[in-house]
C-alpha cells in the first residue's frame, strides 16, 4: 500500500478523508459555474477548444492533487485522523 503513496499523504484514513473533502467542496464551487454558465464569445472552434483544454483538462489534472495534498496536511495537523 506504501507504494501507491505517490502524494505522501500521512495515513490511508486522512487520505481518504482529504478525498471526499476535497470533493465535496469541488461540488459546492462548480454548481453554481454550472448553473450560471458561461458568457458566449464569438470565437473559433479551435481556439475554444484550446482554452477549455487548458482551463479544464490541466486544471482538473493539477488541482485535484494540490487541494487532497494540503486538506490532508490540515487533517493531520488538527489530528482529526
């Protein structure tokens, strides 16, 4: 289990605790993104698709692991877990 601890996240249960913290506040700051949705710009396909690509394709690779890394270093700081 050691070696799937790429992140260096302090125990299994803070792990999957800073998981489903992290989550569940992705959930309450994208619902009203998705409620409200965006402004129309009159661009190309291609350069949209370049933008989203970049915004929301890297954005949902990096962010995940930087938000779990520093709720997990706030769990075990606070001994919750």
């Amino acid at each position: 289990l050691g070696a799937l601890n790429i992140m260096g996240l302090a125990t299994p249960e803070s792990a999957v605790l800073s998981a489903v913290i992290f989550n569940a506040l992705i959930i309450i700051f994208l619902v009203p993104l998705a409620l409200q949705g965006v402004k129309y710009r009159p661009l190309g396909a291609s350069v949209v698709l370049r933008n989203n690509a970049l915004i929301y394709g890297v954005g949902g690779l990096i962010v995940p692991f930087i938000g779990i890394k520093l709720i997990d270093m706030l769990v075990t700081a606070l001994h919750v877990v």
